[in-house]
C-alpha cells in the first residue's frame, strides 16, 4: 500500500480496512486480520495500525471479543456508506464542480463521461 502525505497514516489503514469490508473480503461478524498481521502486511509499525483498530471502534465499525481479535461489526457496511458519501459530497464534489467550472466543461459531458466510467 502506498500512503499519501495529505493524511495521516492510521486513517489510511482504516480507509483500507473499510474499503475491504465494503467489497466484502471482510463480512459482518466476521473476524479480520490481528493487529500485528495487518502491521506485517502493510509494512508499517504495530502501534499505527492499533491506532487505526482504535479508530474503527469508536466509529462502530470494528469490535474486539477479548483473546479471540477483532471482528466486523453488525451494519458496518451501513455506517460505511454513510460516513463515505457524506465525504465525497461535502469535501470531494465541491473540489470537482470547483474544477469543472474553471474548465468550462458542460454537465451533458460530464454526464456522459460518467456514464462511461460507471458501465
């Protein structure tokens, strides 16, 4: 995984995470990789991805059954959707229209670009 400047580091592990449990490779209730596998499959220190474990707690997405790890949580993929969307529609749209309105590009096109990289 490579991790970009603009955001701290464990963020990005949680975004990983969720991204996973929205394809589904991690299903609700079921068990994720240990902290230390996560740290050895990213290559990043242990304590990073705990911070990110930490993370998905407190946002309900993840919970921890004492000795046994880490699971996903029931309507995880919910809370991922709505925390996603309410993201892309108040800090990523606004930077495209911004774009798009610099560029002087019509909505039919932007629509039709849309439709062929959403097929």
């Amino acid at each position: 995984m490579e991790f970009k400047e603009n955001k701290a580091i464990y963020l990005q592990i949680a975004d990983y995470l969720m991204g996973r449990i929205l394809n589904e490779d991690y299903k609700e209730g079921e068990r994720i990789a240990s902290v230390r596998e996560c740290a050895a499959d990213l290559e990043v220190n242990v304590n990073t991805c705990m911070r990110a474990y930490d993370w998905l707690c407190q946002q309900e997405v993840i919970f921890t059954k004492r000795g046994l790890g880490y699971f996903v949580s029931e309507g995880a993929k919910h809370t991922i959707l709505k925390e996603k969307r309410e993201e892309f529609l108040d800090e990523t749209l606004p930077d495209i229209a911004s774009k798009i309105k610099m560029l002087g590009i019509g909505v039919e096109e932007v629509s039709e670009k849309l439709k062929t990289l959403t097929q």
